[in-house]
C-alpha cells in the first residue's frame, strides 16, 4: 500500500513537472527582483516583487507555447533563431538594469512602460528559448537514435552473410578437391563442421572474446593446411590470450586470412606463403597477414567474381563497429599482398 501511494506521488510530479519547477523557480525569481525593486526605491516592494514574479512565470509558460507553435510550423530549427532569442532575452535584462541608472521622478508613466515592456519581453523570449532549445535537443535525439537502428540493422545483415560468403567460397574449394583428391574430403568435413558451428551459433555477438576468435581462426588454418598440403609454407606468430575481457567483432579477421588462403594460389611459384602474426599492446589489437601471389595471373572462377565481397564487409563493419579506433593498411605489391590491421581494444 505504501509503494502504491509513493507510485501515484511520483505519477502525479511527474505529469505536473513544469507546475512543480515554476514553483521552485519563483523562489529565487522573486528574491532577485524584490532585490531590484529595492535598490530602484520601488514602495511596497514586496507586492511588487510578487506581481512581477507571476507575470514573468506566466510570459514563460506563454513563450513555450508560441514556441511550440513556431516547432510545428517549422520542421527545423535554425541556430539564427536560437541565437536571436538570446540576444532578445540578454538584452532585455541588461536595459532593465540600465534603465534602473536613469530614473527620472518626472516621467513616472513611461518609467513603468521602459520597465514592464522588457520585463515581459524576457519572460515571453525565455520561454520560447526553452522549449525551441528542447526541439532541437529532442530532434537530434531521435535522428541519433533512428541512425544508430540504421547502423544496427545493417551490422546484423553484414554479420549474417559472412557464414553464407565463407560457405560459398569453402564448397567451391571442397568439390575442386573431390574431383583430384577426394581422400582429403573427409577430414575436412568434419573441420568444416567446425567451423559452421562458431560462425552460426557462436558469433551472433556484437564482441566476442578474442581468445574464441583465435580459436576459430586455428580451425580455419587447419582446414586450409589439409586442403593445399605440401604447396604451403606457413608461418604463424599469435600471442598467447587467455582473457574474456579482450574481445573484438566476430568473424573480422577471418576475412582477410581467408583472402590470402585464396589469392595466393595465383602464383606461378610452387609453394605458397603466408606469414600471419596477431599481439595485443596496450589496448590495441595488431593484426598482420601477408601471402605470396601474382597480379598478372588471375583466375576467372565464380569464386573470383564474388571476391570482393568479404572485404568490402570488412570495411563496412569497422567504419561501423571501430569509427576512429582502427586503421587498415594494405598493401598490393607485384609478388606479396599484405594487409595491417590496428584495432581498439573492445
């Protein structure tokens, strides 16, 4: 009983917040201009002080809602606007305190008008500052939010065409095999198993621990080491990680390693190289693949066609997921493609 009736208190400040902070505000509202009204010599100045704090709290409420009116007319909010009301306001209050200098006894009349007139304007300009200040804080609150789901959607549509793109490129690699060394199929099948399993049920996370990353990339590295053979020459450098709190995107790096597995077979020597080293320092992750190839000898396979696929992915994701936290390098040179990869610690 005692929790409802603080749930109903708290329902009811909250749909009277603005009734709420005028009452608070025409404390300090009202001391301030008793102040003024004493240091001009206005009798009664009390009254007056009170007076002059409701028609000011009400010139407020009365701005925000010309302000409002002016929001729904305009669907945006210029900084001229913004600007112009400050100024308004601003200046009203500083003529207030001028004015208040040259007092003269004679012009009684129009010493009230020179008072009331700047008075009223500050309360009406403040108001519609507030609630304009608010639209625009507001709009660009949702524009935030509508791009972030953007964002959002599109990581998710990139992160679930990986497995397919690694699958496509991995069957197409497997029948070639089952035409020359079908011997080798079944090892790697069961590598492959593998594989598919990390890459559907396990990298469905935004970050993943780094340490599973490296697990899935040793797998790949051993299906590829069944696959080509003798032919390869590899040299490997991965710093030993045994913490979960350093974590990168799922599937990032793969790319790249799957890259140089492909296009290194476009070269007329017999053995293939790749070097690949990974090693974190301080919070960065440094990431550096490079393979021999050929830029004169191209395969025009279905494989080829779709190659660029897995990269421009990769691009995508990191303006995505590192924005200002990575730098890519690569490198393509007549012998040796290279690719260095500085990413943030997530």
């Amino acid at each position: 009983m005692k929790q409802l009736a603080e749930n109903e208190a708290v329902k009811i400040v909250r749909d009277n917040i603005y009734y709420v902070l005028a009452a608070i505000a025409s404390v300090p509202i009202w001391l301030a201009i008793d102040a003024f009204a004493n240091a001009v010599g206005t009798n009664n100045d009390e009254a007056v002080a009170a007076a002059a704090t409701g028609c000011l709290i009400i010139c407020i409420f009365l701005g925000r809602h010309f302000g409002q009116l002016w929001a729904l007319k305009h669907t945006t909010i210029s900084n001229e606007v913004l600007t112009t009301l400050s100024v308004i306001t601003f200046g009203s209050i500083v003529f207030l305190f001028v004015h208040a200098e040259y007092l003269h006894d004679d012009y009684g009349p129009l010493n009230l008008l020179l008072y009331w007139v700047p008075f009223l304007l500050s309360g009406l300009t403040l108001g519609m500052l507030i609630k304009l200040a608010r639209s625009v804080t507001q709009n660009q609150l949702k524009e935030a939010r509508a791009a972030a789901e953007h964002n959002k959607s599109e990581l998710h549509l990139l992160q679930s065409q990986l497995s397919p793109h690694f699958l496509f490129n991995t069957l197409n690699n497997l029948y070639g095999l089952s035409l020359t060394q079908h011997e080798r199929i079944p090892p790697l099948l069961l590598k492959l198993s593998d594989l598919l399993r990390y890459s559907v049920y396990e990298a469905n996370e935004v970050f993943v621990p780094l340490k599973d990353e490296l697990i899935y990339i040793h797998n790949y590295i051993e299906f590829e080491k069944i696959r080509i053979g003798d032919r390869l020459i590899l040299t490997t450098n991965f710093e030993e990680i045994t913490s979960p709190d350093l974590k990168i995107a799922p599937m990032l790096l793969i790319v790249f390693i799957e890259n140089a597995f492909k296009h290194s077979k476009n070269t007329a020597d017999e053995k293939i190289y790749i070097s690949i080293e990974l090693k974190t320092w301080e919070n960065l992750i440094l990431f550096s693949i490079k393979n021999s190839h050929d830029k004169r000898e191209k395969e025009i396979s279905v494989v080829e066609k779709h190659s660029g696929f897995g990269l421009a992915s990769v691009n995508k994701r990191l303006e995505l997921l590192y924005p200002n936290e990575h730098e890519l390098t690569i490198k393509n040179e007549e012998t040796v493609y290279q690719v260095v990869l500085r990413l943030k610690n997530k």
